[in-house]
C-alpha cells in the first residue's frame, strides 16, 4: 500500500471490479483506451492486474481518496507484452485510468509519482515506456510531467499510438 497526501493505493483486488467496470463504461473515460468495455473484458483486465501482482511483484494499484475512500481510479507499472518490438515490451509500462470525477484534480500526478518512487525503490532505477493516443492530450501531459519523451510512434490495433520512455 502507498499513502499520498490525498490518496490510498492498493494492489489491484477482484473487490475493485464493481468499480472498475463502472469507470470502463464511461465513454469520457474509454474515448482514447478502447471504449467502453462490457463487463466480461472488465473482469479479464482485473485478473490480469491482480496476476501482475503474483508474477511481478508489482502491477497497478487501485486508487482511492484518503478521504471516504472513493474509487478514482488505478495506476501503476507492468508488463503488456503489446507485440511493439524490443525497444518497448520488455521495460516495464506506465499505465493509468482516471474515473471522470477524478480528472482535473491532478490524482494522476500524485498516484503515479508514488507509484514511480515506490517501484524504483524496490527494483532500482531503468527505463520505463508508456503507450498514448496522440489525441490524448491530458494522458500526453501527464506522462512528460512524469518525465516521460516520446520517442516513436507505433500501429496498436489500428491506430497509430505515440510511444514514450523515462529514462533516469
């Protein structure tokens, strides 16, 4: 678990699903992520998050206010295996979800700056990736706030996606 000045964040559990669907069903939220997601592929994406977890030691965390608790999201690093090649899947992918009441609070900076400070800690400094529409221009943001450059761009399921990287 990570405590920030406002939030909780705990590895991804299968009690986050109720939450977790409801803001995969948000078309603000899934506009530039896939769309919305029936609630079979929300159940995939959460065992996969709580696999990370088992076979990494790290993954995405759930996101919650300090205060009262309330869901705003998840985040956190793992490993996608996209099929983007040798300067991208093997280095661990920032990846992040915001819940619509979430978005321009800045939550995502804070969760993910503990998130990058707390994997480092454990696993040591190296290069991270991330993956974001183009179109996308508060994920965009929020990744070079975190210090992330682009540094190409790929086809991933028939749009092109700008391919970022940190490197300490």
């Amino acid at each position: 678990m990570i405590v920030t000045e406002r939030l909780i964040l705990t590895p991804s559990a299968v009690s986050d699903f109720d939450d977790c669907h409801a803001m995969r069903t948000d078309p603000e939220v899934m506009h530039f992520i896939g769309g919305s997601a029936p609630g079979e592929d929300t159940w995939i994406r959460l065992l996969r998050n709580v696999g990370h977890w088992t076979s990494f030691g790290y993954g995405l965390f759930t996101l919650r206010e300090k205060d009262g608790g309330r869901f705003v999201g998840e985040a956190g690093l793992a490993h996608f295996r996209r099929g983007l090649g040798d300067q991208f899947d093997p280095f661990p992918e920032g990846a992040w979800a915001l819940a619509r009441s979430a978005h321009g609070k800045g939550y995502g900076t804070e969760a993910l700056r503990a998130v990058h400070d707390w994997f480092f800690e454990r696993r040591g400094v190296g290069r991270t990736v991330c993956l974001i529409d183009p179109a996308n221009l508060a994920s965009v943001r929020l990744g070079e706030r975190l210090g992330y450059q682009a540094f190409d761009q790929a086809d991933y399921k028939g749009k092109t996606q700008t391919m970022f990287e940190r490197v300490p």
